[in-house]
C-alpha cells in the first residue's frame, strides 16, 4: 500500500471514530447524574482518546511519514484500545438506561 493511500485511509478511519466518540459522549450526557458518576473513568478514558485522535488525524493530514510502520503500530495498538473502551462503555450506557437514547 503507497503510503499517502495509508495515511488518507486511516485518517478517514479515525474521523469516523471520532464522531461515534463523540455520539457516545452525547448519550452518556443524558445518563442521569448518578450513571455518569459510575462512568467518570471511562468518561476521562474517551476525552483522551478522542484528543490522541485529533492528533493522529492532525499528524495523517499534515506530515504522511515516508516510514509508517512504527506509527502503524501505535495506531493499530490504540484501535484495539478505543475498540474496547467504546464497547465497554456502549454496554453501560444499555444497561443505565432501559429505554433507548436518541442519537
């Protein structure tokens, strides 16, 4: 894979996660205090992510490295991360609230 196509892939992946982030942080705005409360881990875990990834895209856009491969490994390894702390929080928001959030 040319690099350049790497690095537009990719940063299109990571926009599409940033928005579902950002969906999720909206619905778990509208958790009631108490919910939230128990998710304040998991709350700071997504503000995070979702700043690395505004760096990561900013990086893709601006300076597509020549070499990506050690790159490639962090964000392969911080895909799985994200993967399993959006996942994780998904399941809580379920089980907080019986009825469905509207997006």
């Amino acid at each position: 894979m040319k690099v350049k196509d790497y690095c537009g892939s990719m940063e299109i992946e990571l926009t599409a996660w940033k928005a579902k982030l950002y969906d999720m942080i909206r619905k778990i705005d509208k958790l009631s205090s108490g919910d939230k409360e128990k998710m304040l881990g998991n709350i700071g875990d997504l503000h995070n992510i979702v700043t690395e990834l505004e760096d990561r895209i900013s990086e893709l856009k601006n300076e597509c490295p020549t070499e990506w491969s050690p790159q490639k490994k962090q964000i392969d390894n911080a895909h799985v991360d994200m993967r399993s702390k959006y996942e994780e929080t998904m399941d809580y928001i379920g089980k907080a609230s019986p009825v469905s959030i509207p997006g």
